[in-house]
C-alpha cells in the first residue's frame, strides 16, 4: 500500500477487512474440526452416501436431537422465553443451540413446529444471526454452515446441521503480544527496503484448535437441502 500525501484510510480499511476474513476463516477450521467428527449423526436417509435430493430436513430429526442430548443429561444454554399477551408471539422453551445452513433453514421455515426468532414472545435476548427455533433448539443461520459436496446419490451435496449442549466441545487459542491478530507495519518498517517511507504492510495470523470433549452432548442432523448443488 503506497502513502504519499500523509493520512490514509487504506490500512484503516484493509484492518476490518482482514479482521473479519480472520474471524471468517477461524470459523472454519473450528468447524471443521468439530462438526464432521460429532459421533451423534441423525440421518435422514439411511447414511450420507445413500443421501438423495428429497432428504431434506425435517422437525422431526430435531425433535429426535433434542431427545438424544435430554437422554444424556446434556445442559441447555438458554432459558425458557414465557409467552406474552402480543397476538402471533410464541414461547420458546429451554433449548440447545444449533448452526444451520441458509438452504436448510429454508426448508425449515414452511414446516409446523419451526418459530421464527421475529415470533418469539421476547425478543431481548436473541443472538447475532438467530433466526428461529424448532423444539427446543434455538438456530443460527450462517453461510459457515457445514456441507460435504457431492457426497450423495447423484452427487448431492450434504448438509451437516449441528446442535450442541453445554460442554460439548473446547476451543483453545494462543495469547500474547505477536501471536495472534491483525498486524501493522508502518511506514518505513522495511527499512532500505522502502527508501522513502511509502509503504506499509497489514495481515494477520492466529494459533488455536477446537476439540470435542464430551460427544454425548452434540447430535449433527444430516440431510439435503432443496436449494442446495444438484438438488
């Protein structure tokens, strides 16, 4: 990046930009640590490899999921939501919290027993990309969700939709000055190499690791997904 007149947005600019493509990519390797290695899969066909375009998901699987972590006195994160008098709102009960994919909460959103988050009888405590519940699993839609392409019949891609209780997995990252983050180097840090003090560099590294700790407490519901690759 070249700073000839002073002042320049450009490293303020390229700092949020590989800020957020940092936190991106981190998202991920913890994903793909974790998600395809969760030993609690329901399928809804009979294996990934058998996995057609009409496998989609189902609030049926989600009702299974939540059976299967209640079984291993799995601890929910969020307390109950109690109705309210509004006209159209919903209570939400104590629940687990899930990761979809935008293709598989489309599929979800016309189904019985799917609550969008707009719904809920409060909506204080929603979190960023929270888009609904299904029983007792509170979902946030991401694009980072999980898919294995072409693993199905006819080349489907397979949507991996996970849902964890407390304790079910552990993030572990590297502290301290130089280790992890954006990094700046300003003008004339090259020294001869930028004679004239005209150039400066931004990027960033990170450290860290996501491992599952207790695989009774995740379930991963894998289906299609209607607006999915070759479906």
């Amino acid at each position: 990046m070249v700073n000839i007149h002073g002042l320049d947005n450009t490293v303020a600019e390229a700092t949020d930009i590989l800020g957020y493509q940092n936190g991106q990519t981190m998202d991920e390797v913890y994903r793909d640590q974790i998600v395809p290695n969760l030993a609690n899969k329901i399928f809804i066909a009979n294996d990934e490899a058998s996995t057609v375009a009409g496998d989609t998901v189902t609030v049926e699987a989600f009702k299974t999921a939540e059976l299967l972590l209640k079984k291993q006195n799995a601890m929910k994160f969020t307390p109950m939501i109690n109705a309210t008098d509004g006209v159209g709102t919903s209570s939400i009960r104590p629940s687990f919290w899930g990761l979809a994919h935008p293709d598989v909460v489309y599929d979800l959103e016309d189904q019985e027993g799917y609550v969008p988050a707009e719904n809920y009888a409060s909506t204080k405590t929603l979190e960023e990309g929270e888009c609904g519940a299904v029983k007792g699993v509170r979902l946030i839609e991401t694009t980072q969700g999980y898919i294995n392409e072409d693993a199905g019949v006819d080349s489907v891609d397979v949507y991996h939709t996970p849902i964890f209780a407390q304790n079910c997995y552990g993030i572990v990252t590297v502290r301290g000055e130089g280790n992890t983050g954006v990094i700046v180097k300003p003008l004339g840090s090259a020294g001869t190499a930028d004679p004239l003090d005209q150039r400066s560099t931004v990027g960033w590294k990170t450290e860290g690791v996501a491992k599952i700790l207790n695989d009774a407490y995740g379930v991963s519901i894998v289906s299609s997904a209607s607006q999915g690759s070759n479906s």
